[in-house]
C-alpha cells in the first residue's frame, strides 16, 4: 500500500466506534477522517471526504448496511465499504455482496486480519468467511433459500401469515405485543430482501410453507 487511506467509521455506540478507529490507525496504513453514528451522518461526511473505504456497522439508528451500501454505491462507486459487525452476519451475507459490500469483518478480528481485508480490497479482491466458502464450494445454494434465514419464531409468523393471519392475529397467537411482531416483520423483510408482505409471502412460496 503506497499511501494511508482515509477511512470513515460510522459506528452508533460511541466506545466501540473509537475502538474501531484506534485499531484501524494502529495498521499504520488507514487515515480515519471522521467517526459518525448514524446513515445519515454517514452519507454527509462521504460528501466531505469522499473517503477510499467506510467501516460500517450493520446495524444503525436509522437504517442498515445493506441499505446504506446501495445508496453510497449509487453515487460513490468507487468506494469501498467493508461491514464490520458484532452481529451473526451469516443470514444477510448474500444480500451485502449483493448491495456492493467489499467484504464483511467481525468486531472481534486482530489487526492482522483487518489489514489483510483492507489489502485484498484494495486489490479488488475479498476475503470470505470459511463458513460461507465452504457453502460456495460446495455448491450449497441455501443462503437463497427464504426458509434457511429465518429463525423459528420468523418462520411460525410467515406460516401464519400464509394463513391469512393478521399482525393483531398473530401477536394474540404467539403472546406478543402488536410492537413486536412490526419489528420481527422489519427483520423478516430485511432478511429475504422483499419490501412488504405481499413481496415476503411470494418469495416465500417460492420454496412452499415450512412446517415449524
């Protein structure tokens, strides 16, 4: 690597955003510009720095990775954008490569494997999760299969769902609050991808109802 390279960090909890920013100067190579915490904080000092690479929570106050990605990527193609995560990043892998992503990293990963990361993409290149390397070489095409991404209690809801159950139905069945059942729904449509229920029931008849 000839020169440093301004990162941003956009990270909503503040001791593990200047965690993140610590380790990343401590590679000797990575320039961090700015710390944020939110999408749209994120997306204002993109303008100002026009940063080589963002380090980017998944999850954000007001949007997620994936969403933030297509966005930055619509206008910024150019840049890199490497999901740095504390979350189980398995069930959504597919749809952040498929957003633009340039790799995704645990919160827990050393030094060593940051730099690595931030070489390959630079590269053009990616470093990918044994897990899922192994799911590709294996030709183990579930990581598009509606039914492997979600959790049981996503799975009881989309088979009530499928049944003609409203959100009021479905949190009486399942002794939830109406509240809860909007956000395992949010959850629901980020992980297959869709934007509402309708999209959600189609893609998931796709496979055909799952028995719990």
């Amino acid at each position: 690597m000839d020169s440093t390279i301004k990162a941003l960090v956009v990270d909503d909890h503040p001791l593990l955003a200047h965690a993140t920013r610590d380790m990343l100067h401590k590679t000797g190579e990575i320039d961090v510009v700015s710390v944020v915490g939110t999408g749209a904080d994120c997306l204002e000092q993109v303008q100002v720095h026009d940063p080589g690479l963002i380090f980017l929570d998944y999850q954000l106050p007001d949007t997620t990775g994936t969403e933030l990605t297509k966005v930055i990527k619509a206008s910024h193609p150019h840049i890199h954008i490497i999901i740095f995560t504390g979350v189980d990043y398995m069930e959504f892998y597919d749809q952040l490569v498929e957003a633009g992503v340039s790799g995704v990293l645990s919160k827990e990963s050393g030094i060593r494997t940051i730099r690595n990361m931030v070489w390959c993409v630079l590269d053009n290149h990616t470093m990918l999760p044994m897990p899922i390397y192994h799911q590709l070489r294996l030709g183990n095409h579930h990581l598009n299969d509606p039914h492997s991404k979600l959790d049981q209690e996503e799975l009881d809801i989309m088979n009530m769902l499928l049944k003609g159950a409203t959100y009021d139905q479905i949190a009486d069945n399942i002794h939830m609050s109406r509240r809860t059942v909007d956000n395992y729904m949010k959850r629901i449509f980020e992980k297959m991808g869709v934007k509402n229920r309708l999209e959600a029931i189609e893609a998931f008849l796709v496979k055909g109802p799952k028995s719990p």
